[in-house]
C-alpha cells in the first residue's frame, strides 16, 4: 500500500501564536456574549451585529494562522514546501 504525503504545518512563531490565541479567546468571549443575550431576550439587531463581531475574530484568526504558516513555510523552504503551499491555500480558499 502507497503512502501517501501529507501537508502538514505547526506554527512556530510565538508572537503569532499568541496573538491568534488572543484573538480566539476574545471571540469565546464574544460568543458567549451571544448566548446571554439570546437567554436575555436582545433584539435581533444586537444579537447579530455580536455574532458578526464573533465571526470576523474567527476568520481573522483563521487568516493569519493561515498566512504566517505559509510564510514559515516559504521561508524555511522545506522539502515539502509546495505541498504544504498547497494545503494551505485550500485552507485559504475554504475561508472564502
């Protein structure tokens, strides 16, 4: 049985790192902002506007995790460098 090559990327830049983690909590927070508000009765107005604020912070997240793992990617010019380039712009894609 072929095996087969997988693209796969971990994130080494701390700065990055933290930072999405920042954002991703944020957006937790956000979303549980969300939940209250439904439990709370809010109009529909305040309650959408939150979960667009939550979703920007996801695909925002989601974006910069993308890039600056292709960057790394780039820059390291590993091996599979074109394989990962690849899976991470499906990545990408799949985000539009």
């Amino acid at each position: 049985m072929a095996t087969k090559k997988t693209a796969t990327h971990v994130l080494a830049d701390e700065v990055k790192v933290t930072a999405i983690t920042s954002r991703i909590n944020r957006a937790q927070g956000q979303l549980g902002a969300v939940a209250r508000m439904l439990e709370e009765g809010r109009s529909c107005d305040e309650i959408v506007t939150q979960m667009s604020a939550v979703s920007k912070a996801v695909n925002t997240a989601a974006f910069t995790l993308i890039s600056a793992s292709l960057e790394e990617c780039i820059i390291e010019g590993k091996s599979n460098q074109k394989v990962v380039s690849e899976k991470l712009q499906k990545l990408f894609l799949s985000l539009a």
